[in-house]
C-alpha cells in the first residue's frame, strides 16, 4: 500500500494495519482520509466550539476524531463505528474521557432515543461523517426525517452526490434528493477533495458538504407526505411536463383537470417540466392539489 507523506496523526499506516491484522474491506467501503489539510477543513466547517457536542459516524483509524477532540473543551465526542476490528484500534489509541466508542451499525441507532440517552436534547449538536458511498443517501436522509435537533451536519460524500443535495432548479443535477435535502436543511459545498487523499483509493472525488438544519422549512405545507409523494411523481418521470408527469404518476392517483386547473391558478404552463420548478413552487402546488383533490 502506497502511503503518503503528510498522513493525518493517528490515522492508517502499514504499521497500524499490520499490528491488528487488518485489511481494509470493500465490502464495508472503507475509505479512510489521510490528509491533514482535508481533516482541517472538515472540522473548521463544523465550526466546533469547545462545549459543542459532535456525533461523528465512521471515525476509521481516528484522524478526524482526533482533530474533533482538539477543538472540544467540556463537550463530548460520541464516534460510531460498526467495524469490532475498528473499535479495538480506536480503544488503544485514545483514553479521552470526552470521547464515547459506539460499536454499532449506524442504520440501527434511533436517533431520537440516542441523544435522550446520552443526555444530548437542548444542547448544541454537531454531526460530522465520512461515510461509505453505498450507504451516503440513506444515512442522510434518515438524519434529516427523524427531524432530530441537530444543529450542524458535516459530510464528506461522492462529488455527484453532494451535487446534487445543493443543486439549484433546471439542472440535471437538480431532483428528488435535492428538494428533500433543501427542505430540511441549508445545504453549501464547501470543498471538492480528489480522490488521492484516501487509502484505498476511490474511483471517483468527493466533496464535504455542510448542511445547516432548518428550524422553519422553506415552504409551508398542508400536508408534508403529500408533499413528498407529488416530488417522487415529478421526477419519476422528469422528463415529461409536468401536466403528464403527474397525471400519470404511478404513486399517486390524480386528475388530469384537478392538475391543469392548479397550474392555471399558479399561473404555470402545462408544458413546464416538474424540474423547471423551485421548492417553493413545488410546494405551492402540492397544497393546491391536496385543499383541491
């Protein structure tokens, strides 16, 4: 394994991975940061103050979690790694009694009981993750519907992904997991990362993206699922207008007139394609057909 010069401390060397007989698993899309400029950046974007509480999802071989640990005063690191041959490393390497080793699969934590557990509500939250690719779009998502009252997100994910979680209406980028992302939270690209800082290697760059929760959410809704089904119906088929697009929607059952006559009273035309439209709009109409339907 080719390993480069300005490695993070403590963070992945042949030594480290020799002593506890590891070898890193694809199949858990184990990526792991070694450059400490990239970990700076990450961690001044979660603008961690020293009573801060940070959850951080995936800490690997520790870098990030010891640059966390540097910014924190009083408050707690709570790190959640799945790997038990993880666990062990990151148990030797650090005796900070601030931070807190979970070993478990993050899709299993109920993030609800998790901070009254651990004593988390009405403090402030900061979450920061590096996660595997395969499993980006589910653990975000998962975060921001459980609505819990976390402060600040950090990720570090596929460029393409967070691409697509900031994209602005109109471009192909722009979709179902930009206006659920941008319901929720406020989401800014922060840093584009090449893919020579990990070991191993991953195929494609990546990028930290920070999302900042939204107290209030851009749009008020009649109904929020509504809402979301009329999302999933514009761009299952993004490439209809949005007349047909909704009115052939196979998730949702909805009249051809009930559609034309929101779209007449939001001034809109039916020709329009649903990705043209803004949250704002989207959410606007959602509420036309749900008073109307």
């Amino acid at each position: 394994m080719d390993l480069q010069n300005n490695i993070a401390t403590p963070g992945v060397t042949k030594e480290l991975l020799d002593k506890y007989n590891i070898r890193l698993s694809k199949r858990l899309g184990q990526n792991f940061l070694v450059d400490r400029n990239i970990i700076d950046i990450i961690v001044a974007a979660g603008d961690i103050g020293q009573n801060d509480n940070v959850i951080e999802i995936g800490p690997g071989f520790g870098s990030l979690t010891q640059a966390i640990l540097e910014r924190l005063g009083e408050g707690r690191l709570f790190a959640i790694e799945k790997d038990d041959r993880l666990v062990k490393v990151l148990l030797d390497l650090f005796k900070d009694k601030q931070l807190e080793i979970i070993n478990k699969d993050v899709m299993d934590i109920d993030w609800t009981n998790f901070l009254k557990e651990n004593n988390l509500l009405n403090k402030t939250i900061k979450l920061i993750a590096n996660l595997p690719y395969y499993i980006t779009t589910p653990i975000i998502m998962g975060l921001l519907e459980a609505k819990v009252p976390i402060d600040r997100y950090v990720f570090m994910v596929q460029k393409e992904v967070a691409e697509r979680m900031a994209a602005d209406p109109g471009g192909k980028e722009y979709g179902s997991l930009s206006i659920a992302v941008q319901y929720f939270s406020s989401p800014e690209i922060v840093h584009i990362v090449p893919s020579n800082v990990f070991i191993p290697r991953p195929a494609v760059d990546s990028a930290v993206i920070k999302l900042e929760r939204n107290i209030e959410p851009p749009v008020l809704l009649e109904n929020e699922d509504f809402f979301f089904q009329i999302v999933r119906a514009i761009f299952q088929q993004r490439r209809k207008n949005i007349k047909n697009g909704l009115s052939k929607a196979a998730n949702i059952d909805l009249d051809k007139d009930l559609v034309l006559n929101c779209l007449d009273e939001m001034g809109l035309d039916k020709r329009i394609r649903g990705e043209k439209l803004s949250i704002q709009q989207i959410g606007q109409l959602s509420n036309l057909l749900y008073l109307n339907g």
